[in-house]
C-alpha cells in the first residue's frame, strides 16, 4: 500500500512539475511575441515620429519666411503652408493611433505642433518689431540703458538689429525642438530597454502607469 501511494506521489510531482515548466514557457513565449512586436512597434513609430517632426520643421521655416503673407492669407504662401500642415496631420493621427492618450509622450506630440502655429508666430514676431521700433527712436549711446525685460537688447546696435529681428521666433522653435526631442528619445529608450528585459527575463514588461 506505501508503495503505491509512493508511485502516486511520484506521477503527482511529475505532472506537477510538467505542467509547471509548460506554464513557465508558455510566459517566455508570450514575453518574446510581445518583444517582438514592441520591437516592431517601435520601428514603425520612430519612423511616423521623424518625418512628423521633419515636416513640422519644415512648415515652420517656410512659415517664418513668409509670416506675414500667410497670416494675411496670400492664396500662394497659404496654400503652401496649408499643404504641408495636412501631410503633418496625417502623420500626427498615426502617431497618437498607437499612443496611450494619457501618456506624457503624446502631449509631447501635441506639443509639437506649436513649431508652425501661425498665431503664436505672428505674436512672437508683432512684439518682436514694437521693441524693434522702440530700440531704433533711440541713440547709440541710450542702447545701453534698455530695461533689463530685453536682456538681449544691449548686445544690439541699429546697424544689425534687422539681422535679429528673428532671433525670437528661431529660439522659440529651438526651444521646442529640443524639449520634445529629449522626451521623444528618453521615451523610445524606456520601450526598447522593455523589450529587451523582456526577452532576457521571459517576463512581460509592466504597463506604465497612466498620467492623467
């Protein structure tokens, strides 16, 4: 009678044992598939990403060149702006199809629409010629008395003040590219370093936590 029971002990260890390592490498599996296909995903996500933004680089040099006209809604200069907000926009929906809406990285996206946004532009560069026409009423030598809200204007005279008279909006544009830029790549690193713990570990990487 032991011996039986210790036969039976020894198939249920067996089995358990079995059932076990099939549980454990149908989550290796899983883990590998989805790696793969995170691997994929990010492929085909940092290729939407680059020419988004390249595109939106793009409408926001022509805009910057033709400011005026396409605010003042010249036929030509909009309509050339406007083509290339369209491609823009389609590449923007493809980005965010795959995109959690409550991650950060997609407000980025967002975020990085402001490059070519006419209205902000404009603005930028409206303050821009009121301090242009304030600085020139005034002599070489009151240049240097300027209050301290135009930090940059000290370094100005009137002979090259028109060769910075864009310095605001090409700042404006730097500014954003590097930011989104940084968080676009801290990002893309954050799903990659997941796919291969994934693939090391055989364990399917945690979902970020979502911000609201």
């Amino acid at each position: 009678m032991v011996g039986s029971i210790g036969a039976v002990g020894v198939v249920f260890n067996y089995t358990l044992q079995k059932a076990t390592q099939e549980k454990i490498n149908n989550k290796k599996l899983v883990a590998e598939l989805i790696a793969k296909s995170r691997i994929e995903w990010l492929k085909e996500m940092r290729e939407l990403v680059s020419e988004y933004m390249s595109l939106s680089n793009q409408a926001s040099f022509y805009a910057e060149q033709n400011l005026k006209k396409i605010y003042g809604s010249s036929p030509l200069e909009l309509e050339k702006y406007n083509t290339l907000v369209r491609e823009i926009e389609v590449y923007y929906h493809q980005i965010l199809f795959n995109l959690n809406k409550d991650e950060s990285i997609s407000k980025s996206i967002l975020e990085y629409k402001d490059i070519f946004n006419i209205s902000n532009l404009y603005t930028i560069e409206s303050n821009r010629e009121q301090i242009s026409k304030e600085i020139l009423k005034l002599s070489e030598e009151d240049l240097n008395k300027i209050p301290e809200e135009y930090p940059e204007a000290p370094r100005m005279n009137l002979d090259n003040f028109n060769n910075n008279s864009m310095q605001t909006i090409k700042k404006y544009r730097y500014d954003i590219q590097a930011k989104v830029g940084n968080e676009v790549q801290s990002y893309f690193k954050k799903e990659w370093d997941k796919a291969k713990e994934e693939i090391k570990s055989g364990k399917v990487a945690r979902p970020d936590i979502q911000e609201k």
